[in-house]
C-alpha cells in the first residue's frame, strides 16, 4: 500500500516534469481539442518559466506570511499583548470569510496590475491559518509543562524558544501548509490581472476559446497543487520526527 | 530601576493604537477622493476641504472623543456604543461630501471614499469589534446584532443617502444586472450545498462504519480541495462541453462546457470534503454508551443512527455546512470567469476596467453575504451545542 502511493507519487511528479519540460511531445494527446487548427500547446510562453513563477510568487508571499503571522501570534499570546487577542482572534474569524478573489480585485485598483497586488493578496490571505494556528498552538500549550520550565529556571525568551514553539511546531507547520495550498489557488487567479503564472494558460483558452489550453492548464496546476501539499504534508511528517528523535 | 508611578487610568494599548491612528486620519489623510468623471484621475480632498467648517470640526471633534473613549474607558459597552457613534458620524460625513461635491443634476462626477474614510471606518469597526468580542454576546444576541446592522444600512440605502457615492453610480447602471447576479450567486452556493449535503451525509455516516474506507476518502477529497479553483473549471468543461455536444437531452437540461453547470460540480466537490469530514468526525464522538443504551432499549440499527447518533452529531455536522457555505460563497466568485454569473461577473468587469467601484460592487456584496451566513450558522451551532445532550 505504501510502495504504491510513492509509487503513484513518483509517476505524477515525472508526468509534471516531463511535460513543463517538453510539452510539445504531448501536442498529439491535445490536438483533439482544438479548433480551426489552433495551436495544441500552449505557445505564448514557457510553461517551465510560468511554473517557476507560480511557485516563486507562492513562497515569496508564504515566507512573509509565515514571518509576520507567526511574529504577531507570538505577540498576543505574552502577556503583555493580551489586549489584542480577542480583536486578534475575531478578525482571524471575519478574515476568513472574505473570499481571496476579492482581496485580489481590491489591490489592484490601488497598487495596478502585475505581480505587486498578487503578493498582496497572497501575504495578507496566508496570514490567516499562520496566525490562527499560531495562536492556538501556544494557547494550549500545556501549563503544567511552562510551570515545570519555568521551575527550571529559564527565563520566558527560554521558555518561548526551548518549550513553547516546539510543542506548538506541529499546528504551526500545518497552518503554514494550508496557506500555501490556498496560495496556488490564488495565485492562479492571479493570471486575470496580469501576474506570471499557469493561470495565464487556462485565461488565455478561456479567451481564445481554445479548449487544449483550458484542460493542459487545468491539469498542470491542479497536480502541481496536489503533489505541493503531499510533499508539504510529507516533510512536516519528518520534520517532527527529526525534532522529537533528536 | 525606579518605581513607575500608578497610571491614574489604565490605558488600553489597543485603544490608543487604534485611538491615534484614527485621529491622524482625520488631521492628515484625504478623506475623499474627487474625479470629474468616471475615467478622469482623482484628487484627494481632506475632510475640511469638502465640508463646511463647523461640521468638519464637529465631525473631527466626534472621533477625537471616539477615540478618548477607545483609550480610556474600560466598559466594553460605552466602547461599542462609541465605535458605532463614530461610524454613523463618519458615515453621514461621507454622504454629506459626497452631496456637497455633486453638483445638482450632475451625473458625471465621482466621489469614493478616499484612503482616511477608509482608515476611520475601519478603525471604528476594529473597536467595535473588539467590544464586541470582550461583550462575548449570545447566539440570539449575535443575530439580532447582525439583523439590525442590516435593516439600518438597507433603510440607509433605501432612503438613497449615499445614492451621489461612486459605487452607487456604479450599481444605479447596473441595478438590474445586480439582482440577477445575486440571485445567481445564491442559487450556485446554496445548490452546490445541498448535493454535497444529499450526497455527502451518506458518505460520511458509511465512512463512520467503515473505518477502511474513512482515510481512502478523505485522503481524495482532501486532494479534490487542493485544486486550484480556476483549474477544476477548467478541467470540469472539457467532459461538460462533450456531453453537451454528445446528447442533445444533456443540453436542454442547460449542460454545457461553459455556465453555470461546471461551477456547481466544482462547489459539489470542494463541498465534499467538510461535509464527509465533520459527519465522520462528529458521529464518532457520540458516546457508545449512548448508543448501547439505545440498543439495549430495542432500537433497530436505522433507529440508532437516526434517533441517536446523527442528532447527536449535528452540531459538528452544521459546522460542516458553515464551512461549506462561507467557502462557496467565496468560490462562486471564480465561476464568472467561465460564465457562471454571480457577484464576480462585476469583480472581473472592475478589474478589466480598473475601476474599483465596480470591483467593490462585486466584493463587498460577496464578503456581507459570506459574512451573514457565517454569524447565522455559527449561532445555530452554538444553539444547538447547548441544547441538552
């Protein structure tokens, strides 16, 4: 069972490579969808380069996010910050409920096309399952293991880095990981307001009323996305197992 | 070290972050944006430029106090109260300028909120918010807050007070359009639910049995949500456009490549997930010895799982379907992309048009309703989770 997942895992990530490499080779499997002798492979671009921009774009933003939620989520939760943690932990709530797209079309008005309102909208989405995860993991970090810390003596800077992050690492990772899935998301809508990015393959069949872009560009990023949180999921997974062996 | 004298009041850091940054929009940040036409690039005018002295002062005078009372009042409810003060003040400011500005009979010019009336209505809403939160209001209270925010904007709406603002230019040309679109946004995210819920349910009570079965499914679904939206559109048009060209019964039933129909499979599938997950989730907390009880009294199997366990369940259940809903609503956005209406039919205009007003047309409609079903549901769930067990 296990052979045949990595197996099947191994099989998607060559199908992903051997096609943003050499998507000409695939032209017969998308000729069918054409039209009027419309080209089968997307032609306007890179498909490699395109790619490499999706996930450039998605880890820039989701390093800023990660940076700045889990900094404010260590923030409210000392003591000296409790008076932001109900407004915090609203506004997390309330934030969810705002779809991406429309944080998206917000920014561009302001900061024009192009990649900057991307960004933003990616690093202000991201930062809400990084905060909320944050928060909660050190919220219920357990208090008989702080008192016993504490009893040691160390020091809150000790407690927070030596007791408090690691225990809360595992919610934290996940909140980072749910970020970045709904980054690709985003990022893909990102296309209709000029970002580089395999959006712009699907856009560009919409418009074009060319079928062959629509499917390979639906294909490409829905398994990019899928292999992006297995792998994530898989590395977290051994993360924590190096941290708890170690 | 030296000791630091008692502060006379207890200042709240909150308060007085939110407090300065209210009253430094007012003296320093325009409080409208002014374009003499729909295309024609703005000028900023602060909030003494637009309105008449006296009420400008008043008004600035209203969210210095707001703001006072932000740093150093304690009771969460004089906050509230104040917060919505300088809402409303800051409200009737706008629609004040934006009268002021027009003049009589002119329907070209355009006035928005500039980059401080947005400052100030956020920063009111934050202390409201937080009041709010510390107040920790009831479900019923809750939704009675909500209800009466509604019927205040619609009756402020209704008597066309912000009717010269920019956005409701923007939604006067496309009132008819907006209903339609509404209408469209609703059905796409209230069906999608309700097949999910129709199918999902069942999944999830055999998922619940069948413990084999559990992590295969939700290890799918869980992929399914990983798609990017736009992709599974896309992807979903292909098979859509071939039924559609292959049976003529599919394409009278309104099948087709492009609409609405490869939107309400992909709400379909993303919905799965948190609808099969919480119906696992919670019919697995429902206490055996409740179900053994129920068994011992001679409930046949059917009568357990209906009488006992999913009554039981549906608290977590229903928070299932508010994930779903609040999910939905924003998804349905996307779907305009491939002609599926809804509110995003004016996002994507906006955005090809660059004009905010027509993408706020589009967002702010989308956020309220996600918004409003995301406080009724979460009431619902409260309610329920407190109805004895």
């Amino acid at each position: 069972m296990r052979r045949l997942g990595l197996l099947l895992r191994l099989a998607a990530f060559s199908l992903l490579v051997a096609f943003l490499v050499m998507p000409q080779r695939f032209a017969p499997l998308f000729a069918p969808f054409t039209e009027y002798g419309a080209p089968p492979i997307y032609d306007q671009g890179s498909l490699l380069a395109l790619a490499a921009a999706h996930l450039g774009t998605v880890f820039l933003a989701a390093a800023a996010s990660t940076v700045v939620a889990v900094s404010l989520g260590i923030l409210v939760t000392r003591p000296s910050g409790a008076e932001f943690l109900p407004l915090s932990r609203t506004l997390v709530g309330i934030g969810q409920t705002f779809p991406p797209v429309a944080v998206l079309a917000i920014a561009v008005p302001l900061v024009g096309f192009g990649e900057t309102p991307t960004l933003i909208a990616l690093f202000a989405y991201g930062l809400l399952p990084i905060f909320e995860n944050t928060i909660s993991a050190l919220q219920t970090c357990p208090s008989s293991v702080i008192e016993a810390a504490r009893g040691m003596g160390m020091s809150s800077r000790q407690r927070l880095l030596g007791v408090e992050l690691p225990l809360a690492m595992p919610l934290i990772l996940e909140g980072i990981r749910l970020s970045v899935v709904i980054n690709v998301g985003t990022a893909t809508i990102g296309s209709t307001v000029a970002a580089k990015g395999l959006g712009e393959v699907i856009i560009a069949g919409l418009l074009s009323n060319n079928t062959a872009f629509i499917l390979q560009g639906g294909l490409v990023t829905g398994l990019m996305a899928m292999l992006l949180y297995d792998g994530m999921a898989g590395l977290e997974k051994r993360l924590l197992r190096a941290v708890h062996v170690g | 070290m030296t000791p630091t004298p008692p502060p006379l009041h207890r200042i709240d850091r909150l308060g007085a972050l939110l407090g300065t940054a209210s009253i430094a929009a007012v003296a320093w940040l325009p409080f409208v944006t002014f374009k003499a036409n729909r295309i024609a690039s703005g000028t900023a005018r602060s909030l003494f430029e637009v309105l008449p002295f006296g009420t400008a002062l008043a008004v600035a005078g209203i969210v210095v106090v707001v703001a006072a009372a932000a740093i150093g009042v304690a009771s969460p409810r004089s906050r509230l109260a104040a917060a919505i003060v300088g809402i409303a003040v800051v409200a009737l400011a706008l629609a004040a300028a934006a009268a002021d500005l027009t003049p009589p009979g002119n329907r070209l010019v355009r006035v928005s909120p500039g980059v401080g009336c947005w400052v100030l209505l956020l920063v009111q809403a934050l202390l409201a918010t937080d009041a709010l939160a510390r107040l920790r209001p009831g479900p019923g209270l809750r939704v009675l807050c909500l209800a009466l925010t509604g019927a205040v904007l619609y009756a402020a709406f209704a008597l066309g007070l912000f009717d010269q603002l920019s956005i409701m230019r923007e939604y006067a040309v496309n009132a008819g359009t907006f209903a339609r679109e509404a209408r469209q946004h609703v059905l796409l995210a209230t069906g999608s639910l309700g097949a999910a819920v129709l199918v999902g349910l069942p999944l999830g009570v055999l998922c619940h049995k069948v413990p084999r079965l559990r992590a295969a499914t939700l290890q799918v679904l869980n992929l399914i949500q990983t798609i990017p939206s736009i992709a599974l559109f896309g992807i979903l048009m292909v098979p859509l456009g071939a039924l559609a060209t292959a049976a003529p019964w599919a394409r009278e039933l309104g099948v087709s490549g492009i609409g609405a129909a490869p939107a309400v499979i992909a709400l379909f599938l993303y919905a799965l997930l948190p609808v099969v997950a919480n119906a696992t989730v919670g019919l697995g907390r429902v206490s055996p010895a409740a179900v053994d009880a129920a068994r011992g009294m001679g409930l046949t199997g059917r009568q357990v799982l209906t009488q006992i366990e999913l009554p039981l369940a549906l608290p977590v259940i229903v928070t299932g379907i508010r994930i779903v809903l609040v999910q939905n609503i924003g998804l349905v956005t996307v779907a305009a992309l491939i002609g599926g209406g809804g509110f995003g039919t004016f996002v994507f205009q906006g955005v090809g048009q660059t004009a905010i007003d027509l993408v706020l047309l589009g967002a702010i409609p989308t956020v309220v309703l996600a918004f409003s079903s995301a406080v009724v549901l979460d009431a619902l769930v409260d309610v329920m989770s407190r109805a004895p067990q």
